[in-house]
C-alpha cells in the first residue's frame, strides 16, 4: 500500500509543479534543495550537505522558498548615544552601493 501512495502522491507533486529541480525547499524538518523528484521519492540535499530521499507519501506540507519573494530582517545594533538618522543614512548609502551586486534584491529596504 505504501509503494502506491508513494506513486500516486508522487504523481500530483508533478503533475502540480509543486517543486522542481533546483528549488529550495523545507519538507518536514528538511531543509534544502531540490535534486530530483520522481513517482516514489524526492530527494533534497539538505544544508549540512546530506542527500535526503523522502518517500512521497510522507510528504504532507511543501515550503517552497523559490517561487516568492521573501523578506529579510536585519537587526542593527547601534549604541544609544549614536544618532540615528545617522545610521539610516549609511545604510542607505550602503544599500545603494551593494544592490546592484545582488541582482536577486529586488525593492528598497524597509528601516523600523
């Protein structure tokens, strides 16, 4: 019974182009990128660099951080005294230095 949920489950991760080769994706308390997806496993790399092979059929919930945008949050520590229009504006100086390097970043960063 296994081998056919592994199978079937397999064939809608496909079907619905759920993941695909290449992406990065959590699974479970799996994390990491995507080398081969087939009827009856998927099969991650995860960060510590261990080819992980799933059964499909114990895939119930996908992360798939490839295909939205996602957000990043950056905590700056400054001391008290240290103005903090100051900081803003070396961060965006910063910023508009850097981004055109990381052509991923896409929009202005956010200071809060």
């Amino acid at each position: 019974q296994g081998f056919v949920t592994d199978i079937v489950s397999g064939f809608f991760i496909l079907l619905e182009r759920q993941i695909e080769v290449g992406e990065y994706v959590q699974i479970g308390t799996i994390k990491g990128t995507v080398t081969a997806v087939g009827l009856r496993t998927t099969q991650v790399v995860g960060d510590d660099g261990t080819l992980n092979f799933i059964p499909n059929r114990t895939i119930t919930t996908i992360a798939n951080m490839s295909r939205n945008n996602m957000t990043a949050m950056i905590q700056v520590g400054i001391f008290p005294q240290t103005p903090v229009d100051q900081v803003i504006k070396i961060i965006r100086k910063v910023n508009q230095r850097e981004v055109p390097n990381y052509p991923d970043i896409i929009g202005d960063p956010k200071i809060i």
